[in-house]
C-alpha cells in the first residue's frame, strides 16, 4: 500500500502507517490527514510537532496520558483538573482516537494497546 506525494509512492502498512518514517514531511502529514478526514489547523500542526519531539526524545508514543501532562503545563493547570476539557479537546481535533490519529499524521509506528 502507498500514498502518493508529488509523484513518488510512499509506502504505507495496511492501516495507513508509514513504513519509513523517514519518508514524513508536511506534505505526507496532509495526505495522511486527509485519509483520516481531517483538514489540518494550526493547532493540529503544534500537536503534530510536540509528539514528534516527544517520540524522538523518548524513543515511544505518547499516550492520551502524556498529552494531558503537557497541554495541562501549557493551561498551567494541574492534569487532574484539566482532564475533561483537554480529552474533550483532543477528540474535537482527532475524533478516531487521538493517540493513534496523532502518531499516523505525524509519521509514527502505529500504538501497541497498552497491557
């Protein structure tokens, strides 16, 4: 399977992954939200940007956890409290799954259920 970019196919596994992460630019980032129908906004670009970083930091996915953690740091709320209104946010912005919608648009394996 394969997405087509400016006229060369990128490879894709059977649920939309890419198999070489290093084929992830903007461009692919657009198609592959498009297949999730999902038109990009500036704030999907700094959630995009934010688990990227934190993949390449930490050498894992991000989990709905980890997104809370650090959108709470930027309301300067405590996780706890920020909770509700941030998975509510989340879904709004990636409504199949946020953890997975995120790693697919940014060019990350696909997430392992957690055990």
């Amino acid at each position: 399977m394969g997405i087509e970019i400016q006229g060369k196919v990128v490879e894709t596994d059977a649920n939309g992954y890419l198999i070489n992460h290093s084929d992830w630019s903007q461009e692919v980032a657009i198609k592959l939200a498009g297949s999730e129908q999902i038109e990009l906004t500036e704030t999907h670009w700094g959630l995009i940007e934010a688990v990227r970083q934190f993949y390449n930091e930490n050498k894992q996915h991000v989990s709905m956890i980890d997104l809370i953690h650090l959108l709470s740091k930027h309301l300067k709320e405590t996780p706890y409290e920020a909770r509700r209104d941030i998975d509510n946010f989340l879904y709004q912005l990636f409504p199949n799954g946020p953890d997975k919608q995120l790693a697919k648009i940014a060019g990350l394996p696909q997430p392992v259920p957690a055990e």
